[in-house]
C-alpha cells in the first residue's frame, strides 16, 4: 500500500509541474487526435462539395 501511495505522490507532483511528463503526454495525445480529425475531415468536405455541385 505504501509503493501504491509514493506512486500517487508522484504522480500527482508531476502532473503538478509545468513540464511534467504526464502532462506531456496529454499535449502529443490530443495533438495527435486533432491532427486525424483535421486531415480526416478535408476529404468528407470535398466529398461534400461534389455532391452538392450534382444538385
């Protein structure tokens, strides 16, 4: 139980700091995701476009 609290300790001291790793972590994660949503969504737009034009 104790290896399970320092753990948490730092864990959460790191998530604390400016330049943790946890937080980090996060930053690539979400960039990663807002970059396959970007470059996920501009074929779904041109496809929308065409078929718009076919009206």
């Amino acid at each position: 139980m104790l290896k399970l609290q320092a753990k948490l300790d730092a864990m959460i001291e790191d998530v604390n700091q400016e330049d943790g790793f946890i937080p980090q972590l996060f930053e690539k994660i979400t960039d990663s995701l807002f970059f396959l949503i970007q470059w996920g969504g501009i074929p779904m737009v041109i496809y929308l476009l065409i078929a718009v034009s076919r009206w």
